[in-house]
C-alpha cells in the first residue's frame, strides 16, 4: 500500500520509478506534473 519507488542519476539525467498503491492510483497524473515541475523548476 502506498508508494514505493527508486531515483536513479545518470550523468545528465535522472530517472524515476514509483508504484503507487490502488487508492493513489487516481492521482498518478496530478503526481507526474508535479514531479516534472519540481525537476524542470531546479534542473533545466
């Protein structure tokens, strides 16, 4: 239940893998816009 996940860097990059749990499954693409604007605001 919940989420679990793993961050990855490369040079250059970084990579994220999340599993959200069934209840926060309705939120996963309101948590990727946040997480590509919390990159993109300190990283691009």
């Amino acid at each position: 239940m919940g989420v679990h996940g793993q961050l990855t860097l490369g040079r250059g990059e970084v990579t994220i893998h999340i599993h959200l749990g069934f209840l926060l499954r309705p939120f996963k693409s309101g948590l990727e816009r946040e997480i590509h604007d919390y990159f993109d605001a300190r990283f691009a």
